[in-house]
C-alpha cells in the first residue's frame, strides 16, 4: 500500500525580502521620515568622523620633547599626556614614591572586580576587603615597613577618586538599607527622622554639604578638635548618597506583593529575618538598574571635591594644565580623563546588565 506524498514547496521567498537590502531597507529607509534621518546620520558622520580620525591619530603628535614642537603639529598633542600624566594620575604625592598609590589603584580595582564574583559572595568577601583596605592604607600612609610617612593633604589623582568612590558607596549602600526601612516603619519617630533626613539631604546639591563639611562644620566643633578634610568631605559624599539610594530601595520595597509579607509571617519569621532572607533580596534585584545608576553618578560626583581643594582626578588635570610650558592642551587633558570616567562607568553599566540576566529578575517589558 503506498501513502500518498505532500508535495513540497520550493519555492523561495523574493530577494527583496531577505538579506542585506531587506534589513536596510526596513530599517533605514521604512519611511520617508526614517530615510531622511538616515541621510543626514550618514552626512554627519562623513563630515566628522574623518576630521576626528585625522586630529586623533593620524596628524597627532605624542613624541614632542617640548610644547612648541607639539604646536606645529596640526592634530592632537598627546605628547602633554606623556609629561604630565604622572601629576595627572597621582597628584602632588611625592614623585619617587608614586609607585606606591599605584599598587594601590590596582589592588583596589582588583577587589572591585573580585566582589562581582558571585562565589566570593559570602564572609571571604569581607575578608578581601579587610586585608584590600589595609594594604591600600599601609601603601597611601606610610610610616611603617620602612615606608615614608605621606600626609593625605599630599594624595590625589586616581587613587583618591577611587577611595572616595568606594568608601562612598560600600558605605552608602547599608545606611540607605537602613533609611528606606526606617522610612517605612510603623513607629512614628524612626519613620519622621527618617522622612526629614532623606527630604533635606535630597533638597540640597552636593557642592552645598561639600562646602559646609569643609566650612562651616569646624566651626561647630570644640575648640582644639580637629577632623580631616578628606574625612570630612568623605562623610558628606556618603551621607548625600545614602539619602538617594534610600528612596531607590523604598521604591525596591513598594514593588514587593503584600502576599511575600504574609507568607513570611506564616512561617513565624521575625521582622529582620523576613527583610534579610525574604524581601530585601527581591527588592534590591528589582532595583539593580537605577542602582547603579547611582553609583555612577557617584563616581562622576566625586569631582566635585575640587571646590574645597581636594586633589582628585579632575584637580590634578587642573593643576597640570597651569604649566606655562604647556599650555593650550586642555583638550587633551579633559580627553584624556574622561576616558578614564568612561571606562569605570562603562564598566559599572555592562557589569550591572549581567547581574540582571544572571539574577534573573523577570522583571522585563
């Protein structure tokens, strides 16, 4: 007995909808509208990208011993990066010694790539950070191993937008945990503090808490005492970012269903048990992208400790550029950090996006 066979259609879709001139044409040329745009991309990037590549690169000088022989040169002068790049990445620390802030940068950044290793999630991570921290402050300070004592009025560069950046965020992060629950406590008193805190922090800029750390807070202190600018300018940067990662976990927090509040009531759970083991988890995963939106903003804040004479990344260019010999390259110079703000927020955004996808959070539209 045979079956009877289904015939086969061989038939092949026309040209004009598969392939490379489809997708152009649906993508780039769909409507008037979309054509149009095109058009004017495409004659944008002709006239820029080929002047950039010619300024960058091609007519660029980097090997220039002296400012006027880079000035005759018609692209970039990197040869300004080469010369004062050390007092860009390190400040006014002593020159000799400016290996040590750089085994510094690089053990800090080391942790920070080591902390988004999930295994290390757990008591070996507050370990690396402990003997991170105290490497770092043996390698800044000094005074011991037969290194030389250097003061912190003497760091900058790099190195102190770092350890600005990530004590204000490891810092930050636990008291904003604390704020937004205290915010939506049922006691009264906790709840207003709480309230009044997040709403004035939040109500003001940063360069207002920076000047008043740095002003106006030793005149409230006894007479004879002291805190370091740095110390103070650091508590300010911590305190403004608590006040903004508050309101973000509350939202975290909001968005949690009632029935997770009454499931872990049912297992006759506590309160800081139900936060630690049921909600805060979920809240936070929620929350992962205007997160770390913050710390990026962050990162980029710390610049602003310029206005009270810190010598961070942003003031150490300053201060480089001021070189008569060398003056007209400021370009170059604001190039050459905000590659490095770049990098590090890039960075951030990419690791954050992985988070998600690894944590899961179903949370997609």
């Amino acid at each position: 007995m045979t079956t009877p066979t289904t015939a086969v259609s061989t038939e092949k879709a026309p040209a004009s909808a598969v392939g490379v001139f489809a997708w152009i044409r649906s993508q780039l040329f769909s409507s008037p509208i979309n054509s149009l745009l095109t058009i004017l991309s495409v004659w944008l990037l002709l006239a820029t990208v080929p002047a950039m590549v010619d300024w960058f690169l091609i007519n660029a000088n980097a090997t220039a011993s002296t400012a006027d022989e880079c000035r005759k040169s018609t692209g970039a002068c990197w040869a300004m990066i080469v010369e004062k790049h050390r007092l860009i990445l390190f400040g006014l620390y002593p020159y000799d010694e400016q290996w040590r802030p750089l085994i510094a940068t690089g053990i800090l950044v080391a942790s920070i790539i080591l902390s988004g290793w999930r295994k290390l999630w757990n008591m070996w991570l507050l370990a690396l950070w402990t003997v991170s921290l105290a490497a770092v402050a043996v390698l800044m300070w000094g005074g011991v191993f037969g290194l030389t004592y250097v003061e912190n009025s003497q760091w900058g560069g790099l190195p102190l937008t770092l350890i600005l950046s990530t004590f204000g965020i490891a810092l930050a992060f636990p008291l904003g945990i604390v704020l937004a629950l205290g915010r939506r406590s049922n006691m009264p008193a906790i709840k207003s503090i709480c309230v009044v805190y997040i709403e004035l922090v939040r109500g003001v800029p940063l360069i207002s808490l920076l000047f008043m750390s740095a002003v106006m807070l030793p005149l409230f202190l006894p007479e004879g005492m002291n805190i370091d600018k740095l110390l103070r300018a650091q508590i300010a940067i911590i305190l403004f970012a608590a006040a903004y990662m508050a309101e973000t976990i509350r939202g975290g927090l909001q968005a949690i269903p009632k029935g997770q509040f009454e499931g872990a009531d049912s297992l006759g759970l506590s309160y800081w048990q139900q936060m630690r083991l049921i909600v805060l988890p979920q809240a936070l995963k929620i929350v992962i992208p205007p997160l770390v939106g913050l710390f990026i903003a962050l990162f980029k804040d710390t610049s602003l400790v310029v206005i009270i004479g810190i010598f961070d990344l942003t003031q150490a260019a300053k201060v480089a550029l001021t070189d008569q010999a060398w003056r007209g390259f400021s370009v170059e110079v604001y190039i050459f950090i905000s590659a490095i703000y770049f990098v590090f927020c890039y960075s951030m955004s990419k690791y954050s996006q992985s988070l998600e996808k690894r944590l899961s959070t179903g949370h997609e539209r």
